[in-house]
C-alpha cells in the first residue's frame, strides 16, 4: 500500500519542476484514490495476522496477541495511506514543515493515548495490548485530518491544486501511478519481509534471542529515520531539477544525498557501538537478553552505513520514476544473498541471532554496492528529460 502511493513521487516531482500546477493536484486526487483502493487488500491480509503467524512458526499465545493488536488498527489503514499521500504532495513542492510538526504531535498525542487506554487511567478501561491498537489506530486516522487540516487553513494548494473531476478516476492516470509504484511496493515489501523473516529465525530460536533482535532492530529503525529523511528530500531534488530539465544538477543532489545518508548512519554506527550495554538497559532489565543484545549492536553498526545508503540510493530511483531496479536489487541483495547467509549461520554454524544480523549485514552491503553502481552508471545525468 505504501509502495502504491509512494508512486506518485516521480510523476508529482517532475511536474512541480516543470512548472505544471494542474498536474500536480491531478496526481495528489489520483493519489488519494490509490491510497482507497490499496487500503482494501492491506484490510484483508490483516485479518489472518493471527493465523498466518501460527503457521510460520510462532508462539499460539503471541500470534493471538499480535492479532489482536492488528485488529484494532484496521480502520486506520485508509487514514495512513491517505497522509502519506498528502507529505508527499507536500515534499514534491518543498514544503516539508507541515509533516514533520503534525507527525511530532502525533508522537505525543499517542504517547499520551496509549498510557490512558493501555493502563486504564482518568478513568478509561485498562485494554492492555487492546488499548495500544486502539491509540496507534486513532493516531494514525488523526494524522490524515491533521496534515488535511493544515494544508486548507494556510492555503498551501494554492498555485498546486486543480478542482475535483473524474479526470482523479481516468484509468490510464491511475495505471500510470501503479507503473511506478509496483516497483516501490515490490521493492519495499522485499525489504520488510526479509527483516519480518530475520524476526521469524530469531523467534525459532528462543525468547532471550527474539527479544535482544527486537531491541536491536527498534534502535536500528530509529536511526534509520533520519537517512530516510535524506531519501525523501533525495526524491524531492531530483525529480524537481529533472522537471526542470538540470539533469547535471540533479545527478550532484544525488551523490550529495548519498554522502549524507552514508555519513549520518556513520554517526549512528559509532553511537551503537560506544553505546553496546547502555542502549539495550532502556528496554530491558534481563541479564541474557541485555547480553545478547550488546553483541548485536557493534554488528548493527556495521549494517547501519549500508542501511543508510541503500535508502537513499532508492530515493534518487524514484525521484528519476527508475522504480524497477532497486526491486530486483532487494531480491538479490536479501533473497539470494541475505537471508540464506542468516539462516546458515545462525543454524548451521551455531552463531544464533548474531549469524542472522550478519546474514542481514551481508544482504544490505549488496544492495547498496548495486545501488551506487547504477546512479553512477545510468543517474539522473542520463536520464531521459
């Protein structure tokens, strides 16, 4: 779903470069109407969250709780499409502070929501897993009507905007939105599920395992955050200057995103690894666990330059509309490579969950080689505008 409406990236780009208002408010109502229909098929696989960890090999009793958990957020799907449509109506014109200040309230706002209702206090029921479900979902539907909101009140669809018609519905506009964002959606759910797999070995390994790989994966997430910043403003560059028919400059902003993202994620890499024991103790008080854990972190280190790369290497893809080849980079990268590596070492070579980060390590290094390789060979400087 995310890949979906993460396909009008290039076409909103190009067009914002290239001076065409009408174009850019026609692919944001095409947008919206993607975000609707892929909502649809998101629902219905959530529905057997719980069923379809049972049969991957998960604990009955957590598979029963993550259902649960899911279950609440159902009708927030449409709500989380629908605001990554709007950021990047916004982010396609270089105007980025809007999401970021409604995305920080939301932060608190369901920081605050998940203490009521998890807990029970000023006087609501206390749901447990229940009650988190229930504030992630409604945080998420808020986004949307926040961010909506904003955009009206400060007039920022003026000069961007073009009104209502069936034109939102044209099949061959929505098509062309499924062309680029397949890719993103192929491209992005080869990544997620190699790490949802990585997750997977570490739950046939043990508990202890499971939940030093889950702090280290949600340290790793957060630091991912800011090359995922860089990735965006690297879409938003590069698809404005190719608009604007600069492909030397647009291929400059794409090796300067690439040098921050890269450097940035070197900062986190030293911080993981100064950092080892400390970092875990904020998540758990278990010795084994926090054992564990602390030998991760240097091999996340590692993993954490790739990561930052290989994010970025994908925003300058889309922001060209060269959705396909980080796809078939990922499959390599994760399928052939990663995660067979994880499961030998981890399995066959008795390393457990540090021989999965290095199998995952190993998969993220392709993937960023390849990357690099491409934009040097066939970036924005020779993209056809």
């Amino acid at each position: 779903g995310m890949g979906l409406t993460l396909g009008i990236d290039p076409i909103l780009t190009q067009a914002h470069g290239a001076g065409d208002a009408r174009g850019v408010g026609l692919v944001t109502q095409r947008g919206l109407v993607m975000a609707a229909l892929a909502g649809v098929p998101t629902v219905l696989l959530w529905l057997v969250t719980g069923p379809a960890l049972e049969l991957a090999g998960q604990d009955p009793g957590l598979a029963a709780m993550a259902h649960d958990y899911v279950l609440m957020q159902l009708p927030s799907v449409f709500g989380f499409l629908g605001f990554m449509v709007l950021r990047s109506y916004l982010q396609g014109r270089s105007i980025v502070a809007p999401a970021m200040w409604v995305t920080l309230l939301a932060n608190v706002f369901n920081a605050l929501l998940n203490w009521v209702l998890i807990f029970g206090e000023l006087g609501a029921p206390a749901m447990g897993l229940r009650g988190a479900g229930i504030a992630t979902g409604v945080t998420r539907s808020l986004m949307l009507v926040a961010l909506a909101l904003w955009i009206w009140r400060a007039g920022l669809q003026r000069g961007a905007w073009t009104p209502w018609t069936w034109a939102a519905l044209a099949p061959a506009g929505l098509l062309e939105i499924v062309r680029y964002g397949l890719p993103v959606s192929v491209q992005l759910g080869l990544e997620m599920w190699a790490f949802q797999a990585a997750t997977l070995f570490a739950g046939w390994l043990g508990e202890a395992e499971l939940a030093a790989h889950t702090i280290a994966i949600n340290l790793a997430s957060l630091s991912f955050m800011v090359p995922l910043g860089v990735a965006m403003a690297a879409v938003t560059r590069v698809g404005n200057l190719l608009g604007a028919g600069d492909g030397r400059g647009a291929q400059r902003a794409a090796w300067v995103a690439l040098a921050v993202g890269a450097g940035v994620m070197t900062v986190s890499a030293a911080v993981f690894v100064a950092l080892r024991t400390e970092l875990p103790a904020l998540y758990n008080d278990d010795v084994a666990v926090l054992a564990l854990a602390a030998g991760l972190l240097p091999i996340a280190g590692a993993f954490q330059i790739f990561d930052g790369i290989q994010v970025v290497g994908g925003g300058v893809l889309r922001g060209m509309g060269r959705t396909r080849p980080a796809a078939l980079f990922n499959l390599v990268g994760y399928y052939v490579l990663g995660l067979p590596v994880a499961w030998w070492l981890a399995f066959r070579r008795g390393m457990g969950v540090a021989g999965i980060w290095w199998g995952l390590t190993v998969g993220l290094m392709v993937v960023a080689v390849l990357l690099i390789a491409w934009i040097g060979a066939r970036g924005p400087l020779r993209a056809r505008i």
